[in-house]
C-alpha cells in the first residue's frame, strides 16, 4: 500500500483526479487530493470555513479530500495570480503539519502547485512526480496572454525548467508532450503520456439522467432538428466565435433547415458570444448555463453530433486532452473536430470529422457534411468511438498506468 498526495488547485469537481484518487484506492493505495475551494470560472466559494482556519479535510467517497481557502478573484489577472501563490503557500503549510506521504504528484495548469509538491517533498524527503496538463507559459504567450519577452514570462520559464529537472518522474497529459519537454534539455524516458479520461462507469449509469434545467428541457421536447452540442467551458482559448460564425453561415445559405447548435457551459467569453449571436439574428444556435457534471451523459445521449473546437495555438502541434472529448467519445455520437494537433481523435478513433480551427465556412461545411450522413453511419462512427475510449481512456486503466510510475519512484 502507498499512501500518495496529489495536489491540484482546480480539482473541484468530478474529473481527473476525483477519478485517480478513487480508483488509486480501489487498488489498494490511500489518497489525500489537495484542492481550491474558490472554483474558477463561476468564481464562487464552495466551502465555509471556521474563523481563524484555512483548511478543512473531508471524506470524499474513498479518498481524504483536503480543502484549501485562497482568496476571491473574478477574472484573470493579477488576483487570479494572487489566488495561486496562496493556495501554494497554504498547501505547504498544512502539508508540512501531516504525516509525510510515499510520494507527493503535483499536477499544473499553473505552476505554483508544482513548487508546492516540490518543495513539500524535498522537506518531506519523499519522490516527487510532476504532472503537467498545459504547458504554461508557452500556452499563454500563444494566446497573448503574456508577452513571450516580459519578466513574467521569463519567471514562468525558469520555474517550468527548474521542476521538470527536480522531478523523480514527469506526466505529460498530451500525447507529444515528451517533444516540447525534451525540447529543454529533458531526457525523454523521464516523461510518461497518460491522458485525461472518463469514468465510464458513472457516464453509463448518468445517461438517462433526467434534465433539470427547465431551459433545457423545453429545447429537446420542442426539438425536430438535428442537435450539434457543445458541452465546456467558453474561454478566449475554446474558439468559440468560429462555431458563432458557421452557424451564421448555414442560415444565410439556407444550406440546411435542420441543423441546431446547442451550447451548454459558462466562462469569460459567454457574454460576448450571446450579443454576437443575437446580433446576427440567428435562429439556429441556443445557449444554456453551466449545468452539474452528472447532467452531462444525459445532454450528449439527446444530441446528435458533438462538437469539439479550439482556437489554433503553436503548442497543439503536442497534442490536446481535454476532458469534453473523452465524454464525447463515450456518448457513442460522432464527432465534429476543429483543431490542429498532433493527436486529433476524430482521425485517430474514426469517429467523426477532423478540420482545422478558426475557419467558419469549413466548419459550416463539415457540419452540413456529417448532417447528410445517413443514421446508420453516424451511429458506426459512435461505436468506433467508444471503443476507442474503453480500450484506452477509462479511469482504472488510466490509474494503474499511474500505479507503475509511482512504484518505479518508490523503489
């Protein structure tokens, strides 16, 4: 038995390490998951704290949950920075009153959690694995974020090399995240791909969820058209005014009569992408508010076709993991893709269409393309789909992948 600590600031609700933690018990390990618990992106607090503390532990199905208080933000910038750096000092400084773990996994998007994995394991004398799911900074200066000259860059840069070359063992959630991380000077049997995934065991039992949100159920009882949904958020980064754009498309062309959009999520962008579509007058495309994780199996069985889409950025040529795809991809509904990367699971599962991003009309044509597909067609595109994530993305495989790092470390 290996008694593992995996920090990550944004694992507040059911996804990657909810999961690992489960399943890293169900094989007979002891977890402890560090979190926020201020959620980004609805920017809202989850937890009352008593006076004075700035931590709470909680059982969580077979896993100890431990909470960390950090400061309120509402957008990104400097709060948001300031909201990271306390979460990592606070991680440490509970940490540091706990019995010492076998092995500590500090897991980005930012930076700081690493630091506070790092930093715990060297006092604590145990191996530390980073994971790492974006690769900041390179991702914001592509999203010019950040400007690639400016300190704080420079900073980010130096703490990326710094943990990558203190690491027993790195995680690279993309499929060619080995090519940029050996890129700086990394040997590559020093990083391990394991991607994101989805626990298909709870998808399947969430399918015919009843739906809650009143919006919601209007739109699928009064539904005729065919369903194109989109379930995620709506940052800078999701590219979301292109799919805006192609729905614009197909209604002034009167390509097709049955096609429908549906957008169901929140984020900074929401707002903008709302006055755009009213805007251009479309009629073809409905946005509903972020609804609870379990809603989602139930959305994606009563749609036809998923939508993934992402703005173009130079560090896709390593490949994506988002979690929306592997809910796609176990839906069993085919799937529309409008990316670059390395590693596009529309080609690699044969499930759907691939195109590239940021490019309204042949977005627009492949929607109408897989529209004329015929239902037998789309429905083997589904299958293949789901074959592909039983066999390479459900959460107990993806785990004892994990086992074989942390017992390599431990010896």
């Amino acid at each position: 038995m290996t008694d593992i600590w995996l920090i990550n600031h944004h694992a507040t609700t059911k996804g990657r390490h909810t999961n690992i933690s489960r399943e890293l018990v169900n094989k007979g390990n002891t977890v402890k998951l560090f979190a926020s618990s201020f959620k980004h992106n609805v920017y809202k607090e989850l937890k009352d704290y008593p006076e004075g503390k700035n931590y709470l532990k909680e059982k969580e199905e077979n896993y100890e949950r431990v909470w960390i208080k950090t400061p309120p933000y509402d957008k990104n910038g400097f709060k948001r920075l300031i909201n990271q750096l306390v979460f990592a000092y606070r991680v440490i400084k509970t940490g540091l009153n706990m019995k010492s773990p076998d092995v500590i996994i500090g897991s980005s998007v930012h930076l700081f959690a690493g630091l506070a994995a790092y930093i715990l394991a060297k006092i604590k004398k145990v191996p530390f694995i980073f994971e790492v799911r974006d690769l900041w900074p390179q991702t914001l200066v592509d999203l010019d974020v950040l400007n690639d000259k400016s300190p704080v860059t420079y900073l980010f840069r130096w703490l990326e090399k710094f943990l990558y070359k203190k690491a027993d063992k790195i995680i690279s959630v993309l499929p060619r995240g080995v090519d940029y991380i050996s890129s700086l000077g990394i040997k590559e049997e020093k990083v391990i791909h394991i991607p994101n995934g989805v626990d298909l065991t709870w998808f399947d039992r969430h399918i015919n969820t009843e739906l809650e949100n009143k919006e919601l159920i209007n739109f699928f009882n009064n539904q005729k058209d065919m369903v194109f949904a989109y379930t995620g958020a709506h940052g800078l980064a999701n590219g979301l005014i292109t799919l805006v754009k192609s729905a614009k498309i197909i209604q002034d062309r009167n390509i097709r009569k049955n096609i429908q959009f549906l957008l169901v999520g929140d984020g900074p962008e929401k707002e903008k992408l709302i006055k755009e579509a009213k805007r251009l007058e479309l009629n073809n495309i409905t946005f509903i508010p972020r609804v609870d994780k379990d809603q989602v199996p139930a959305i994606l069985n009563k749609a036809d076709v998923c939508v993934s889409i992402v703005r173009k950025s130079k560090v896709h040529k390593y490949g994506v993991s988002m979690n929306k795809i592997f809910d796609y991809l176990a839906s069993g509904k085919p799937m529309i893709s409008a990316l670059e990367a390395a590693f596009d699971f529309a080609d690699v599962a044969d499930c759907g269409i691939a195109l590239p991003p940021d490019d309204p009309p042949r977005l627009a044509n492949a929607v109408v393309e897989m529209s004329e597909i015929s239902l037998e067609d789309r429905e083997e595109l589904g299958k293949n789909g789901r074959q592909f994530v039983e066999e390479n993305n459900d959460y107990p495989i993806l785990a004892g992948k994990l086992i074989k790092v942390i017992e390599e470390v431990c010896r």
